[in-house]
C-alpha cells in the first residue's frame, strides 16, 4: 500500500514540463477571458 502511494506521488511530481507550462497557460488563458467578460460587463454597466 506505502509502495502504491508513493509511486503514485512521483508521477504527480514528475510530469513532464510541458505538460506544466501547456495546462498553466491554458487556465491563465481562461482566467484572462473571465476577466475581460467581467471588466467589459462592469464599463457597460457604469
């Protein structure tokens, strides 16, 4: 069980760095959109 876990951890730490930076610019880019959506509702609203 202690073995599984632990392979398990190493796996999460150990992902490729790509993958990293591919799945952070892909939330910012999200973030970013979400962002806009909201400054552009607040300038119409105002």
């Amino acid at each position: 069980m202690e073995t599984q876990q632990v392979s398990t951890w190493k796996k999460m730490v150990h992902a490729p760095f790509k993958k990293v930076v591919a799945f952070d610019l892909l939330c910012m880019g999200i973030g970013i959109v979400i962002g806009m959506g909201i400054g552009a509702y607040l300038v119409a609203g105002a």
